[in-house]
C-alpha cells in the first residue's frame, strides 16, 4: 500500500460492485448484516485508499458516497454502525478531510458523507427529539475543531461550515441539545 496509485480503474469498480451488490437483498435477516458489510468495505476503501490516490476522479467519489447513501437509507443498523464508527476510531478522519485536506473534491466527498451519515441517523431514529450519543460525539468534536483546527485552515473551511449547516437546517429539535448547546455557547458569544 505504500504506492497507491498501482491499482487499476478496474480494480476500483470491481470493489464498488463488491460494495454495492448487498443493496438489492431483500430478505431482513440477511440484510443487516450485508448492508453493514459494504458500508464497513466501502468506507475503509474510500478512507484508506481512494481518498490517498493522485488521480481520483469527483464522479468516482460521488459515486461512492451515493452507493454508501442508498445502503444507510434502506437500513437503520447500517446508519447506526456508520455513525457510531465515525464517533469512534473515525473521529481521527474529521479533521485531515474536513478541515485540512488540499484536495476540495476529497472534502467535498467526505463533508457529503458525513452529513448523510447524520441525516439517514437521525431519519431512522425516527426523528428523536435528543441526537444519540454517537451524534453528539461528532458535533461536539466538530464544534471544538472550530477553536483549534479551523482558523489555521480558513481556506479550507467551506465544507466544514456545510456539515455544520446542514445539520442545523435539520430543525431546532436537533439543535437543542442541552451538552451541545453549552459547547458552542463558549464559541458564539458576543465577546468574541
């Protein structure tokens, strides 16, 4: 893996095939756990390969995010692994595609992505009142990102703010949570 660029065009729509053929499985038992398994191959291989090659291509990018969109919609325990995954271990993936990443179509891809995350979360939750904590582990590093990582960054915040922004749009409901809420009072008062 230390030279990324040796796969083929091939080899990257063999592994999007690979990803995407579990979204026509209609039997419930078994789609959960197929779903869940193309998401975890899908976002493995956009984070740790595709993501890190030279020439990557926007259509291939938006493809990805759309094929992982269409598996998180049709099934509540896959949007809950992504979101919890993206609360855990890929916390550490927010900051170089959100914020410091030089590529505008990698922060593009990732900022898609993560806000469909929270949005097909929130949509199977069934539109709870209060965010799972998971959500608010996401939020709540976002917010603190905009003390540490943004104002070193300020080019590269455009898909930072439209996380933020299309989260906010989702409704007061989701913005209200009373732990998030005194987090970003600290950034947002008059005193600044």
């Amino acid at each position: 893996m230390q030279n990324r660029d040796v796969f083929s065009e091939d080899y990257y729509s063999f592994l999007q095939n690979l990803a995407t053929v579990n979204s026509a499985v209609r039997r419930s038992g078994e789609k959960e756990e197929l779903c869940t398994e193309s998401v975890q191959l899908a976002v493995q291989f956009l984070f740790n390969t595709y993501y890190h090659v030279r020439r990557r291509h926007r259509s291939v990018m938006a493809d990805w995010v759309a094929a992982i969109e269409s598996l998180i919609q049709g099934c509540a325990t896959t949007a809950h692994w992504l979101v919890s995954y993206l609360s855990s271990d890929g916390l550490k993936y927010l900051k170089p595609y959100l914020v410091e990443g030089r590529s505008r179509d990698v922060r593009q891809s990732f900022s898609q992505l993560l806000s469909v995350c929270l949005s097909s979360h929130l949509f199977h939750r069934g539109g709870a009142v209060h965010a799972s904590n998971d959500v608010t582990t996401i939020l709540t590093h976002l917010v603190e990102m905009l003390g540490s990582e943004v104002p070193d960054n300020v080019k590269n915040c455009g898909q930072y703010f439209w996380v933020l922004l299309k989260f906010a749009q989702g409704g007061a409901a989701q913005c209200g949570q009373r732990a998030l809420r005194r987090r970003c009072r600290r950034w947002w008062s008059p005193s600044r």
